[in-house]
C-alpha cells in the first residue's frame, strides 16, 4: 500500500507540474506582448532572427513553489519551513529567478549578474550546503560558489538553440533522481522538487522544440543553473559521504559525466575563444550546436544528437554512482570519453567560418 501511495505521489507531482507548466506556457504565449521578448527593436545578432517571448523560466519557478507548498501540506512537513539547509536553497533560487528575469526585462550589466551569481553561493555556503570533498572549509567553500557561478553561466550559455538546455537539464535531473532513489525515501522533499521540476522541463519541451514557440531566457537559465547546481552538490559531489564511500576522483567522474553537455559547450567555446583572444564572456554563434549546424545538420537534427548524448552521458552517470567501485581505474576511461567528444567537437570546425562575437539567439546572452 505505501509503495502505491508512493508512486501515487509521484505522478501527482510529475503530473501536476507537467500541466501547471503547460497551462502557464500557454496562457502566456496567447497573452505576452513585450515581457520577454528579446529580439524586438534590438541589434543584436541571435540564432534565430523571430521575436520570441523569454517567458518559459517563470513556469519553472512557479511549479518549483507549488511543490514546496504542496509537499508541505499534503506530507504535513511544515518544519521543512525552518529547515536552514532548505530555507538556504530556497532563498539562492529565488534570487537566481530575480536575477533572470531583471536581465530578460532590462539586459542587466555582467558584473551585477557575477556578483548576484556570486551570492547565490555565498548563501548555499552559510547554510550549509556546500561541497564537502576536501578537508579544508575554505576550499569547500570556494569550489561551492564556483560551481554555482560555473553552472549557472553554463546553463545560459547552452541556452543558445531551440530544446538543446532544456534537454540537458532533463537528463540531469533524471540521473540525479536514478542516483537518488536507492538513499532517499520518496516521500523526501527533494525527490519531489526534483520530479516537479522534471515535469516542467517535459512539458516546456513541447514549447521550445523547434521550431520553437517560446524561449526560457535568464529566468529559466538562472533558475535551473541555480537548481542543479544545488542537487548536483548534494547528490553528486557529496555523494556517498554519509556512507563513507566516496573518493575525490569518483565524485568529479561523476559530476563530468552527468553534466558532460554544459561542460562539453562551455570548454569548448571557452577553448576557442580563449585561442582567437576573445574573452570567454563575449558572445558568439560558436557553441558545439552551431558548429554541428555549420556541418550541414538542421537544428531538430542538432536536438536529436544532444537527446543521444544526454542519455548515454545519464546512462554512464548511473553506472559510475551504482555499479563501479570508487577506486576503480574504470573512472580514468570516462575522463578519456570526454575528452574524445572534445576532441571530435573540435575536428568538426568548419575551417571556412569566420564566427563573429554576436549574441546567440535565445534569451541567453552567454
């Protein structure tokens, strides 16, 4: 019987947030004018040159406080409430959410985007969520306010063409629900953030498949930046820590290989811009999808090869947190894989495109 009402629960969550999503999405592709519409009176050169409304991160957080409330009433958790650890996380994703959406309503300079970034891992620090890998709490904490400000820039910066961030969360979130399910009861509050999330994603999905309708701009990429970074510390870095099983070198092959594309774009472009003396922060139509594109594949084609890529990286992902031992030597492939992808990444530019510092198309401004 618990394990019905689990499952129950489960797609009640899942559920709920698909259709909250795509009720949300809806109502503002029929109703949006100006909010988050990047392209419109503007000069920037972007992916696609359609005015398309930003919109898509705000039913992210929607459904992401929906769950909150709802797992509070129907579980009768209200201590989740005065939890430090969650209030931290909850406190970081609301500013993520703010920061997005005043740079989809305003395009807010960088330097308050880094400190925002910045602060987000500051308060996941002070609350006691930060990476726990290393003896010394100054490098804990260090390494925790660069991997926000890592992820957080890596999600908006592979926001660059239609479906392509959107499937990579998906597949992040669903490794880290795979990883999660043998050390959490399901009734646990991040299991439920995690599905209601998920079910946001999916239902975004229909909308921002291209050709899309709608693009998740910074209010999206903030926010999920902010939220995978979060359970990336807590399911993946700190994996196997209250067991005391984990190893520094597992826990980084770990997190490599689930979030191998916003790694795989974010190096690459940082590689390449880095090599022209361009500054990584400058934007550009040369992430891995547009050089995929340049070699003649269309943007669904670009999509299709990103949804391979992100189950086999989830697949790999489960295998390493399950199946192989934390001092294998195994690991050392998985880094091998990676740098192979970068590799072939890097034979497929076009030696004949001259790529310009133009903004990429979505939301994002990388």
């Amino acid at each position: 019987m618990e394990t019905i009402d689990s499952i129950l629960h489960i797609l009640g969550f899942f559920g709920g947030a698909f259709f909250l999503s795509l009720v949300i999405n809806t109502f503002f592709l029929r109703f949006s004018r100006t909010l988050g519409i990047r392209n419109k009176n503007q000069l920037e050169i972007r992916w696609s040159n359609i005015s398309k409304p930003s919109l898509g991160g705000i039913s992210f957080y929607i459904s992401y406080l929906m769950s909150f409330m709802f797992y509070a009433i129907i579980f009768g958790e209200q201590d989740v409430f005065h939890n430090e650890a969650l209030l931290g996380f909850f406190f970081s994703i609301f500013l993520a959410f703010l920061l997005g959406l005043a740079d989809d309503a305003y395009d807010t300079k960088p330097i308050l985007k880094l400190l925002a970034q910045i602060l987000c891992g500051v308060l996941l620090v002070l609350t006691g969520n930060e990476i726990q890998l290393f003896p010394w709490p100054v490098l804990n904490a260090g390494m925790t306010i660069f991997w926000v400000v890592a992820i957080m820039n890596s999600i908006n910066m592979l926001d660059n063409m239609d479906g392509i961030a959107t499937i990579g969360s998906i597949f992040i979130i669903l490794t880290m629900l795979g990883i999660s399910i043998p050390f959490y009861f399901l009734n646990n509050v991040d299991f439920f953030f995690l599905i209601s999330i998920l079910g946001s994603l999916v239902s975004f999905l229909i909308f921002n498949w291209n050709p899309s309708k709608m693009f998740m701009g910074d209010t999206g990429s903030q926010f999920l930046g902010m939220f995978l970074a979060y359970y990336s510390i807590k399911l993946l870095w700190n994996n196997g820590i209250e067991e005391n099983e984990y190893s520094i070198f597992a826990n980084l092959t770990l997190v490599l290989v689930t979030f191998c594309i916003p790694i795989l774009d974010t190096t690459f472009v940082t590689i390449r811009r880095l090599w022209r003396g361009q500054s990584p922060l400058v934007g550009g139509k040369d992430h891995t999808t547009h050089t995929l594109f340049y070699k003649g594949l269309n943007d669904r084609q670009v999509a299709y090869v990103f949804l391979i890529l992100g189950f086999v990286s989830c697949l790999l992902a489960l295998n390493i947190a399950k199946f192989i031992p934390k001092d294998s030597l195994v690991l050392v492939l998985f880094w091998i894989f990676f740098i192979f992808l970068l590799f072939m990444v890097f034979n497929l530019i076009p030696k004949d495109k001259g790529i310009n510092g133009a903004k990429d198309k979505t939301g994002a401004e990388d």
